[in-house]
C-alpha cells in the first residue's frame, strides 16, 4: 500500500465509508508475510515509497512467483532483478503484464505507473559492454518514476564523445556513471558537472582488473568532488539512490 492508498483509506474511515476494525485488518495484513522460504515486507511502500524488489538470484521460479503475489497484493507495481527467461515466464503467466527487460535481466509489472517526475536522470556507461548494468539502473529508475536519458559508449578512451554531451549532462538532476577496466569515466564527469554523480564499477577488464575491483578502488579514490560509489556492477542500487535524490530536486 502506497501513501496514495493509505490516505484514502484514511479519509473513508473518517468519512464513514470504513469501519475502524475494517481499516485495523486492512493494515494488519500489510505486516510481515510469512512464506517460510521469505518474509515479504508489506510496508515497504509507506517507508520507501516503493515496495519491496525481488532479488532473483538463488530463488526458484515458483518462489519469486509467490513473493510477487504478496507484493502485488497491496501495489500496483513490481520490480524484480537478476531474473533469468524461466523466472520470467512463471511471472507473466501469473501476470499478464509483466515485462522482461532482457538486458538488465529484470522484470516489471506496472499497473499504475508511477507519474514521471520533471527533472531528469543520466546514465552513462563507458562501453557497450557496461550497458546491462546501466540498463539496470535505468529499468529501477524508471519504474519509481523517473525520466531517464541514457549515454552509451562514452568512456575516455574518446573523450571528446563525453564533452560533446557536456550541455546534455549540466540538464541532469544526478548522473549514474558506469565503467570497467580502470574505471575512470565518473571522475572525468565529477569535474564536469554541479550534480551529484553514482559511480558503478562493472566487472568488465582483463585479468588485473581483478572482477572489477581495480574499478572499484579508483572510483573510491576519486579526486572529483560530489562521487558516491554502489558495489560492482550494481545498477539496482545506483538506481534506487538516484531516484531518491530525484524526489528531492525541484
């Protein structure tokens, strides 16, 4: 349940079109669901304004089925990652409108969609082979409601196609920033641009990137002022947090 529908449930009981007890079983059953395999969180919505994301890694089909159906239970949209074409098609044959987004690898049901709100946000990724984990990030970003601009293929090694965009990038509200190998792309458009910047290490590189960890150690020791950093290759969380800093632009 959303703010959207608690307000409204509210404003019945207060209206008399709901009963005290009807509105006390209604949020009851927004507690904890206990599926034995998971505990899917029901108020999830009210603290985060989004509900629980299913992670699908290690969970078979007909678990990420069931957790939906709870989730689905009380909103309108879900999101799961990491889901592979077999997960995918347990959930659209229990609901029709999902959605697989083959390059994130992730699912979407969207039955109210999320209003977009004004400001935008950036995603760039270095190279073609970053554009899973953007896509990731763009898929979470703009299921919460965000509008998205994605810039491929702009990594440093031809930096004159990322200071082409610089008037793009300056209209952004936060820029998620993905690369591999040395992983050198958020710092460059640190210092380009007033906003703050999500940097993601990818796993991509020869063997002494070491699995994206050299990316991740340079963007940690970044010298551009206003660079966060998410966990290799997670474009779910770079997502996540540019949304909510979205929410907080005007």
């Amino acid at each position: 349940m959303n703010e959207a529908k608690l307000s409204k449930l509210l404003g019945d009981v207060r209206g008399g079109r709901a009963t005290v007890n009807a509105a006390v079983r209604k949020l009851k059953s927004l507690n904890t669901h206990n599926l034995d395999f998971a505990r899917v969180d029901g108020h999830r919505s009210l603290r985060k304004g989004f509900p629980e994301v299913i992670y699908c890694e290690g969970k078979t089909p007909v678990q990420v089925v069931k957790i939906a159906k709870k989730i689905l239970q009380h909103d309108d949209n879900l999101l799961a990652t990491r889901a592979g074409k077999e997960t995918y098609r347990a959930v659209k044959r229990a609901f029709p409108k999902a959605r697989y987004h083959e390059a994130a690898r992730a699912i979407t049901v969207e039955r109210k969609p999320v209003p977009k709100r004004t400001g935008a946000i950036a995603v760039l990724c270095a190279g073609t082979t970053d554009i899973p984990v953007a896509e990731e990030a763009v898929v979470t970003a703009d299921i919460m409601g965000n509008r998205v601009k994605k810039y491929y293929d702009v990594g440093i090694a031809g930096i004159h196609r990322l200071l082409a965009l610089h008037e793009e990038l300056l209209d952004a509200n936060v820029l998620i920033v993905i690369a591999g190998m040395e992983g050198a792309l958020p710092s460059v458009v640190g210092g380009l641009v007033d906003k703050p910047v999500i940097a993601v290490p990818t796993s991509v590189g020869y063997g002494a990137s070491f699995g994206g960890i050299a990316a991740l150690l340079a963007m940690l020791n970044s010298c551009a002022s206003g660079v966060t950093v998410v966990n290799i290759n997670n474009g779910f969380g770079a997502g996540y947090a540019a949304s909510l800093i979205n929410q907080l632009a005007r």
